[in-house]
C-alpha cells in the first residue's frame, strides 16, 4: 500500500473509532463540540503557525484566499437563484450551506498526510480567505435573512462578522506566523518544539471529532433539500479545480492542493450559525455529514485515480 492510500486508510480508522465511541455512548456529539473548541484554541492553532513560520512566503500564496473568497460568492450567488423559490428561512440555511469550506475539521490532516508541511501551506493560505468568507458571507447572509435579526443594521453586521473574523485564534496564527516569518524572528527552540507537539496531534483529534459527529441517519425529505446544495458546491469545485489544475500557472504542488480543497466538505460552523439563528439544525446537519461522506470519497479517488500525490 503506498503512502497516500495509507493515509486515507488510516484517517477513515480513527474517523470510524471516533463513530464507534459515539454509538456506544462512550462519547456523545455534545462532549465533541467541547473537544473540538479546545482543539481550536490549542493543537489547531499550533499547527498554522508553525507552518506559516516555516513556509517560503511567495507571491503567488497571496492568490489562495482571493480563490477562498471568491468561490464562496460564486456558489452563494448561484444558490440564490436555485432556491428563490424556497420559504425564506429555508432558502437563508440552504445558500449558508453552499459557501465556506471545513478545512480544519476535516481537510488538514488528509492534506497534511498527502503532501506533508509543503501542502500545509496552501490550505493555511486558502483558510485564510475562507475565514473571511465563513464569517462575512455565511454568519452575514444568515444574519441578514434572519427574521429574529431583522432590525440589525447592515454596519452592526459587517462589525460583528469583522469581530469573530479577527478573533478567531486560527486567524491570529495565521497573522502572526507570517509576520514572524517576513520579520525573520528566531523563536527559541524550547518555543518550537512545545508547538510542534501541539501541532502533531491535531491530527488525531480532528479524525476522532469527524467520527463523532458522523451520523449515517439521513430523513429523505430532508435529503431532497440538501442534495441541490451539495450539487451546487461539487460542480462549481470541480469544475475550477479541473481549470486550476491544468491551467494555473504555478507549480504542480499548487495545483494539485488547490482541485483538492475545492471539494471540502460543508463548514462545520453551519452547525452553530444555525442554532444562533434560529434555522432548521436538522438540515444543516445533514448537510454537514453528507459533504463529509461525499468529499472524502471523492478526495480519495481524485488524488489516486490522478496520482496528485
């Protein structure tokens, strides 16, 4: 078995431990969000600073979060159309549903497992972007179509969507490793290896998180609504991923990461955004577990049947 394909076994066994645990109620979804806060606050934060620390910081990085953001307008805008039709607080939940990306509970440890550090790169840079868009599109448009949320004016919501955006301690990790790095600063090696044990089990936990939160249980009508939010997401990712990939000028690493990301699964902050909001949670937890099914698959086959790695 060569090393992609071990990663990819390798993750699915912790993701099915983590699923394990949960049905027999060693651990239940409720204690994973615990988790899953202390993770971003601590091993998460960790490994992207380490890794901007470390990472040639090159012009070209700059393009991942324009992409971030801007694929998340793409789908948003096409969703509007899609389900105009849609009573309006279903319509809100399913365009929240077509922008933003699950890379750190999900996507980093199999893109760390793949391409290691050098492909870390790339998914820190596009978060980055998609911070912006998770925060300012997603929370934005769900805030802006709530009717428990109607007399909130439109400056109050771009300062409290700027708020959680800078933050958010991943985000500031980001900031701050990139600024060590153009500054050049030699951070003690006692500082370095505290992080990098931190960093190296996020791996872990993240897989064991997805497990939790996994849930084969999908009621059919609510299949119906989300499965246009999924076809909405993979054909828009595919469709520029594919571009990207045989098109970008940049190098093969780059692209190869780039049609990857593309296909990640639903942000698990749809999750929250949704209970704050007064949305069908149901829903967007469908959402969230089917584009976790579907893009591992999907990531699976794309990086072997195409030797991406």
């Amino acid at each position: 078995m060569n090393q992609t394909n071990t990663a990819f076994v390798t993750a699915l066994s912790i993701i099915l431990l983590g699923y394990l645990l949960k049905q027999k109620n060693i651990v239940s979804e409720k204690e994973g969000t615990v988790v899953s806060k202390l993770l971003m606050h601590s091993t998460f934060p960790a490994l992207i600073f380490i890794t901007m620390v470390r990472v040639k910081i090159e012009l070209n990085l700059l393009f991942l979060p324009f992409i971030a953001f801007c694929f998340s307008v793409l789908t948003m805008y096409s969703a509007r159309y899609v389900f105009k039709n849609q009573v309006k607080q279903l319509k809100a939940l399913l365009i929240m549903g077509c922008g933003g990306f699950n890379l750190g509970l999900f996507a980093y440890p199999l893109i760390d497992g793949i391409w290691g550090p050098a492909g870390m790169v790339y998914a820190a840079m596009f978060d980055s972007g998609n911070s912006f868009a998770v925060f300012g599109l997603v929370y934005g448009t769900g805030v802006f179509m709530s009717e428990g949320n109607a007399e909130i004016s439109k400056r109050e919501n771009i300062k409290k969507a700027f708020i959680k955006i800078i933050t958010l301690l991943p985000f500031q990790a980001i900031l701050l490793g990139i600024f060590v790095n153009l500054s050049e600063i030699q951070l003690p090696d006692e500082v370095l290896y505290i992080l990098d044990v931190l960093a190296k089990g996020n791996k872990v936990i993240v897989l064991l998180i997805m497990g939790i939160y996994l849930n084969f249980s999908i009621p059919k009508e609510i299949f119906k609504k989300s499965i246009n939010v999924l076809l909405i997401r993979y054909f828009w990712g595919l469709l520029l991923g594919f571009i990207f990939l045989y098109y970008l000028p940049v190098e093969q690493l780059y692209r190869n990461v780039l049609l990857i990301i593309l296909i990640v699964p639903v942000g698990m902050t749809l999750l929250p955004f949704s209970d704050e909001l007064g949305y069908d949670t149901k829903t967007a937890g469908v959402l969230v577990n089917l584009s976790m099914l579907i893009s591992f698959v999907l990531m699976w086959g794309l990086v072997v049947g195409l030797k991406l790695f």
